[in-house]
C-alpha cells in the first residue's frame, strides 16, 4: 500500500501543492518589487504521465511566468495569484483527505485482524 502508485501521486502531488502555496506566497509578497518576475509550479501533466506509466512519483517545476509586464518590469498579476491561491488550497485539501481515506481503510483493515 505505502508504495503503491496512487500513495506515490499523492505524495508528489502534496509536495508540489505545498511547494506551489510557497511560491504564490513569494509572488504575492513581491507584487510591488520592480523587476520582479512571477514564477508558477507546474507538475500536473508530468504526474499524469507518471500514473499513466506505473509510477506516481515526479519533482514539479518552477517556471517563469509568461504574464505580461507592467512598466516597471513586474508581472505579478494579484487577481491570477489569488486565484491560484484558492484553487491550490482546495488541492491540497481533497490531496490530504484521499490520504486520510486511505490510511482510515488501513487501519479498518488492521483492528479486523
């Protein structure tokens, strides 16, 4: 079960989720500093494709963002990163309770015995 591919996705994908929150956080804190350039965590295609070959297991990326640029060089976009921000915590949210279902069916399994 604990090496499992979907514990591996699951796995992966709360790191990614977490690293993610981060990275909006340092993008958001940033949203005045001239020159700054936002990054955004992608890892979904590549955790799909891990499951899709027998293993869950994938490190997400930071990428630059491609959002346009204000005139001092910044690209932070606060209504996208707030946004993200939402939908990244209700990820990780259904992330950890699908673990929890799992572990509660583990431990179902064990006072059975």
């Amino acid at each position: 079960m604990f090496g499992s591919v979907s514990m591996d996705a699951m796995n992966s994908a709360l790191d990614a989720l977490s690293l993610r929150q981060r990275t909006i956080a340092d993008n958001i804190a940033n949203v005045q500093t001239p020159g700054y350039t936002a990054r955004k965590v992608v890892f979904e295609d590549a955790l799909a494709a891990a499951v899709a070959d027998g293993d869950g297991s994938v490190t997400a990326t930071v990428a630059r963002s491609l959002e346009p640029t204000r005139e001092d060089g910044n690209n932070v976009n606060l209504d996208t990163e707030t946004l993200s921000n939402v939908d990244t915590g209700l990820r990780y949210d259904l992330a950890t309770r699908a673990i929890d279902g799992k572990f509660t069916a583990l431990r179902t399994a064990m006072r059975s015995s």
